[in-house]
C-alpha cells in the first residue's frame, strides 16, 4: 500500500464511518483500519491483524482518522529511532499538523503538540536540552532513592496489611512511583489523589486528557517559580542551575515530561510483573528458587508487557522505504514498541524465556532513548522484592481470566490486581526527614559551580522518629514460600 491510500475522505461524506454493529466497524477512510473506538478495545490484535495484511509497516487510522504509519518489525523499529537523518520527533514536520487534519481539540494533542522539550528537538538544540535533563539526573543519589523506595513500600503495605486483601493497582502500583517521584523532584507537598489520576489520565487520549495535562503544569510551573526563587538539593533545582540555562517554560515542559513518562512507566511495569507473579507458577518458582532475580523478573516483563505500547510519534524528513512501504517527506509514524518486542522474526515463541536479554523496545532506542529507565527500574526492583518480604503468601483473590485492562493508544495496564494473604501487624517506618532523603551529588558540570544555599531542616520531635522495627514472627513454622524466599535471600 501506498500513501495515497492515506488520502481522506470528507468529514461530511455519510459512508465515511460505517453504522454500529456493521462488520466494516473499525475501516476507516481509505479502507485503513482506526487504532481507536470499539473495534480497537484490543489494540494487539488489531496489530496482527494490520501485520498479516501490510507486513512491518502498516497504514492505519489515529483518533479522528487521521493516517499515520504504524510500524510492527523489530528491525523497522529500531531503525526508526536510530536513524535522525531520516525520521524526526519534531511535529511541526507532520504533513497532518501542517495542513489541518489534526484539529487543536485533537485528544492526542498533549503529545502531538510541540514543545520546547528534549523530545521534540533535534539537533544541538537536542543536546543542550537532553544535556540538562541527563546532566540533572547525574545528581540522584541511587543508593539514597533505593532505600527511599523500600521506605515508601513500607508505608504503602502498612495500609493494608492488617486488612488481609488489597488491589495491587490502585493502592500500589499507582501510588509508589509518584510517592518517589515527588520525592525526587522535591515536590513532596503536592503529592495526592488528584496528581495520581491526571498522570493516569494523561498519556491515554481522553477528553479530560487536556484538563489533566493543564492540572499537572499548573503544579510544575508553580515548582519551577518556588525553586528559581529558592533553589534546593533536589532534581528540579540542578535541571534550573544547569549551565544549559532553561527557561522556566524548559524547566517545567522537562518536569512533565520526567513525571509522566517515568510514573507511567514504572505504574504498569509493576502491576504487570506483580501479576506475572501470581498468575504464572513457573515465574514464581524460578523467582523463589533462586533462579530468577526480581530485576530478571522486571526485564522479561519488559518483554511481554512494556509498559508503553508505542511511542507517537516519528515524522519524515525526507521520501524513505521503510518495511516496504514508500514513506513520504511529512508522512507521521507510530512506533510499535508492543508489536515490535513479538515480531516473529525475532522472538518465533512468545513463550520463550527472555532472560538476560535487554534488546526489547521497552525504553526505546537512540538519541531519544529514556534517560530515567534506570529509576524506574530501581522502583520496580524495589517495590516488588519488597513487598513480596513483606507478604510472602500473597495470592490472587480472583480467576485469573476476571482480570480485566484498559488499553490506550500508549498503553495497556490493569484495571485491578486484587490479592488476599495472612493478615499483618504494621512495621514502624522512619519519619521522613526534612530534607529528601535521595540527597542529590554533584555532576561533573557542577564542580564549579556554587551549590544552591540550603536551609538548615527543622528539628523534629523525638517521637516522631520511631526506629524501623521488624515485626516478630509467627510462632507457627513458615510456609514453603516463605522458607524458599528466605534461603534465596541468604537469611
């Protein structure tokens, strides 16, 4: 197929979008198959079926039907983001944008407007943002934000330890990436249900996506303005005094940009390996003997749920074949990190164990590579190694077919992930300090440089420090897990 086939039929023509419940339900104009609606709930199959029909690179249907590739093989994939003599993150080159079709209400418009971010520069321009983001992230303490990591899981589980049930999703895997998160970016304060939600909300294409994406830089902007003024030890106040000199408009575009990548991200990467590990005997029992590691667990998660289905997007910069397809100067491509990670060319056997392979599309690839995967990494490692100590006996509270997804254009995660276990008494959790505990350490453009001035933390009372306690353990013999869980960790 060729790009002519991307040509649209008018939004007045009455056949351009068949009746409901008709067989065509989900062709578009052009006969291209539409990546959002009903037909779409299932947006893997939807992949298939556009791989048995056009091979790695495919025609099809955004929201609004507008055209854009949709790039399946591994191979086209990796050559997609590898390659920026070719392909371009800048919008402004889409064809699309230029001549109208994306309309300014467009749902995907928080992610298809430009932006003065990294992710849309190219270039020097490139370099000098990507450098400040980079250059900020050099700072974190990785030592101090794993062991902030275990303290949040501890709270969290306090929670609802003593309850004996709890969903996973919603009462963990969506809370601990934001509680560090904050953390990181020194806006513990603002840290709430609301925040939780708009991130959630956000990268999924809904008619509040706008709403939310104005609620979160409302929150970055005002940030921004308190840590100009008063600058502290924390990732948002390094990005500021980076020698790349950010506008405050720089300074909060990269914040979102952080915040909902890496909250998005890390989110369903942990729903996804929690449930792997209470729906696949096989995982938990290499987990617990000892031959698989929970960052082993986290890379073959990786694998077969990344936590992003694709990226949007890529743009043309010149007339290019790709996966047999004419490209054209301005034509827009998807990158399918979901598709790509299952093309049979690579990975025949789905099923196959991934082990010590790090070649998935999770994160992406080349210059536009996600500079956070390691946080996320650590809070995933973290939290579910964690958790699983401190409920060694957890185990699903329903079939696991009454899972239930919501699928996005970027993504698909777990509604809920409901569990039961032997109830438990809570641990004490060390106050939080004053000043963030994941210290920020200079980067080598900070050597010198003045650090920003800090105010000296209140002091707190005693009794606000209890010390992390264990709680004792039950005077009846541990289960297998627990003893199997135990020998692995060496206790």
């Amino acid at each position: 197929m060729t790009p002519e086939s991307f040509s649209s039929t008018g939004a007045d023509d009455p056949m351009a979008t068949p009746p409901p419940g008709c067989p065509a339900h989900g062709i578009g104009p052009g006969d291209l198959r539409r990546l959002y609606g009903p037909e779409a709930e299932d947006l893997g199959a939807v992949y298939e079926k556009l791989r048995a029909e056009h091979g790695p690179v495919a025609p099809a249907l955004l929201h609004q039907d507008v055209p854009i590739w949709v790039v399946l093989g591994h191979a086209e994939n990796m050559h997609t983001v590898r390659t920026p003599s070719q392909f371009s993150r800048d919008t402004r080159l889409w064809s699309s944008m230029q001549d109208g079709t994306v309309k300014p209400d467009h749902p995907l418009m928080p992610h298809l407007a430009w932006q003065p971010i990294c992710c849309h520069a190219e270039g020097e321009e490139h370099l000098r943002l990507r450098g400040a983001v980079t250059g900020a992230m050099s700072t974190i303490d990785h030592r101090g934000i794993r062991r902030y990591i275990n303290r949040a899981t501890q709270e969290l589980v306090n929670q609802f330890c003593e309850e004996g049930q709890a969903d996973l999703v919603s009462q963990f895997a969506e809370r601990l990436p934001m509680i560090v998160l904050c953390e990181i970016l020194g806006m513990t304060h603002e840290y709430n249900d609301k925040l939780v939600q708009a991130a959630r909300d956000l990268p999924k294409g809904t008619e509040t996506a706008i709403a939310s994406n104005a609620y979160i830089m409302d929150v970055l902007m005002r940030l921004t303005a308190g840590r100009r003024a008063e600058p502290k030890d924390d990732f948002t106040s390094h990005l500021i005094n980076h020698p790349a000199r950010l506008s405050d408009e720089e300074v909060g575009q990269h914040l979102r940009v952080v915040l909902i990548i890496a909250y998005e991200t890390t989110a369903n990467l942990l729903a996804n390996v929690l449930r792997v590990v209470l729906t696949d005997p096989r995982f938990r029992a290499q987990l617990s003997g000892g031959q698989m590691t929970v960052p082993e667990a986290v890379e073959q998660s990786l694998w077969d749920e990344p936590p992003f289905s694709t990226l949007l997007g890529y743009f043309a910069k010149q007339d290019v074949e790709l996966g047999g397809q004419r490209i054209r100067k301005g034509d827009g491509l998807l990158v399918g990190l979901a598709p790509g990670n299952v093309d049979p060319r690579v990975r025949p056997d789905t099923k196959a164990n991934m082990q010590g392979n790090r070649s998935h599309l999770a994160f992406s690839g080349g210059p536009h590579e996600c500079p956070g995967q390691d946080i996320g990494r650590a809070i995933a490692d973290v939290g579910v190694d964690a958790l699983l100590t401190r409920l060694p006996d957890v185990e699903l509270a329903c079939e696991e077919h009454e899972l239930s997804w919501r699928a996005s254009i970027s993504n698909r995660h777990l509604v809920e992930l409901p569990v039961k276990f032997a109830p438990t008494p809570q641990q004490d959790v060390m106050a939080r300090p004053a000043h963030p505990v994941t210290a920020q350490r200079p980067g080598n453009w900070q050597s010198s440089m003045p650090r920003p001035q800090m105010a000296p933390p209140e002091a707190a009372a005693p009794s606000a420090e209890p010390t992390l306690t264990t709680p004792p353990e039950p005077v009846s013999r541990p289960g297998l897990f627990r003893r199997l869980l135990r020998w692995w960790r060496g206790d």
